[in-house]
C-alpha cells in the first residue's frame, strides 16, 4: 500500500474539500424543503419564489430559508411602519428596517436572489464541475527558448 489512504467525507476538516481530490459530493437526500407554518403572507411569497426559481434548495436548507422569509417581513413591516410613523418615531423605525434589510441580504446571498449573488453562485458551480480550463487563448509565442527546456 503506497501512501496514506484517502479521508473519509466527514473526516475532512470545514473548508478542505476539493472536487479533484476527494471526488463528487454524494447528493442529498430529499426534495424541496417544506413550507413551514407561520409565515405572513408576504414571507409565503417569497417561500414560493425562491422554491420556483432555484431548483438546487434542498431539505437541508429549509432553516435558512425560514430565516430569509422571515427577516424579508421584518424589512416590509418595518418600511410600511416608518413610512406612517410620526416624525419623532420615523428615525427609529427607519434604522429598524435598515437593520432588517441587512440580515436579509446577507441570508439572501446564500440563495442567489440578487444578480451579484447568483453571478458568485453560477461561477461557484462552474469551477466546482471543471476545476482547471486550458487557456483559451495563447499568452505569447512560442520562442527557441521554449524548446530548450526549463533552466536547472
């Protein structure tokens, strides 16, 4: 037996696979996750968008997407709240919803529901499926120094 035998997937430390090395990622188990009880109507919408436009939401990301659903309201609240506050209790308000709205991006980032956001999931998806491309292009031409070797 040549070398130390590969780690097992949940041997590996956070953050050290690699596709190349340790192979595809098994899938997981199940479908889309359940829509949880409890969501305002705005939350359910949102629930129902992001289930219809991202095919790769698994069961395991129900949690998460709670959270967005949930933060997302706090934003639609908290904007409607400030927009008929008085103007002593709009300032409060107002920082309420930016906090809100905050939260919310950064649990949205995770789903791709901003155009940045999916441009980093689609380059994400494409590097882990091919993980080097041949240049497409030529950096320079090829000299007498090139068949020559490398130096020693």
């Amino acid at each position: 037996m040549a070398g130390r035998p590969k780690k097992e997937l949940g041997d590996l430390a956070p953050g050290s696979y690699r596709p190349s090395r340790h192979g595809p990622l098994p899938p997981e188990p199940g479908g889309a996750p359940t829509k949880p009880k409890g969501l305002s109507k705005v939350g359910s919408s949102l629930w129902d968008l992001v289930i219809a436009t991202r095919p790769n939401v698994r069961e395991s990301d129900g949690p998460a997407l709670q959270l967005v659903c949930l933060w997302w309201e706090r934003c639609v609240a908290g904007l409607g709240k400030a927009k008929k506050a008085a103007p002593n209790q709009a300032s409060q308000l107002a920082t309420a919803a930016a906090i809100a709205t905050d939260k919310w991006l950064a649990l949205a980032a995770r789903f791709g529901l901003t155009p940045v956001d999916r441009t980093k999931l689609r380059k994400a998806d494409t590097t882990a499926e091919s993980p080097r491309q041949p240049a497409a292009v030529e950096t320079r031409p090829k000299t007498s120094l090139d068949a020559m070797g490398a130096p020693t």
